[in-house]
C-alpha cells in the first residue's frame, strides 16, 4: 500500500461519514465549550490549508520550516459555527482532493525533506503526511461519537 493510495482511501471514508451528519446534527457540540462538529470540522479544513502549503514546500524545497498554527483562533476567526454543513463538507472534501494528488506527485526521494512545524523537532516529509492522516481520523472520531450520542 502507498502513501497516496492510503491518502486517498481516508479522504474517501472520511466524506462518507461526514455525509451521515445532518446540517442540525452539525451545530451539536459533545459538552458545554466544546466545539460543534462544524467548527471540528472547519479546524479540519484549516489543518488542510496549512499542510498542503507544508507538503508543497518541502517537496519543492527538499525542506520545510515554518510557523505551527492557533487552531481556536483560526477556528473563532472562520466562523465555522455559522456556516452550512454542505459547505463545509464541499470544502473539506475539495482541499483534500487536491492534498490527495498532490501527495500521489511527490517523488519517493522527497519524502524524507526534513520539515520543521514551530518549535517541534524535524520530523520527515513522510512523517508530516501519515500524521496529517492521523489527525484527521482522530477528528472524524470525534464527530462519529457525537453522532452516536445523539442516536441514543
């Protein structure tokens, strides 16, 4: 199994599950202060737009460091909350479509550009793709078990 190939079959589960999430469903938050499922969603979206700009320039670069990023700012910022559910879902899936290709593009010797996230230790190219993967799961998680309380 590739790394392209297992990016693409995340982004296909993932929007297959976000497609079960009704737009009321979507304002739900799990507790009080918590965020809602669109504004869990819209910090997915935002983690988007910075790994795709980290993946690009590592892969060009053969490196990469830069700033990390304030997710509640960001998130507040957005406005995500106010924003339809098909919206957010059409840009999620539109952003990782392209993350998707862009990722089945890069040459095998780039995956190891060392890349530099804040003040986080250098990690690889490859790495920084396969925990993007992980953190996308870790959300959709999130908004799996919100919808299964609600169920209940």
């Amino acid at each position: 199994m590739t790394l392209a190939a297992d990016f693409g079959r995340q982004i296909e589960a993932t929007l297959a599950s976000l497609h079960t999430i009704s737009e009321d469903g979507s304002r739900e938050r799990r507790y009080a202060g918590a965020w809602s499922r669109r504004e869990i969603l819209g910090h997915l979206l935002d983690s988007a737009v910075n790994n795709h700009n980290r993946f690009v320039r590592a892969a060009l670069d053969g490196s990469y460091s830069g700033p990390g990023y304030a997710q509640k700012e960001w998130v507040a910022l957005h406005g995500y909350h106010e924003r339809p559910w098909g919206e957010l879902v059409e840009l999620w899936a539109a952003a990782n479509l392209a993350i998707a290709q862009l990722v089945a593009r890069i040459p095998a010797g780039k995956l190891q550009s060392l890349c530099v996230v804040g003040s986080d230790a250098p990690v690889t190219l490859e790495f920084l793709i396969t925990d993007y993967l992980s953190h996308i799961r870790h959300h959709v998680a999130q908004l799996e078990l919100a919808s299964a309380a609600t169920r209940r």
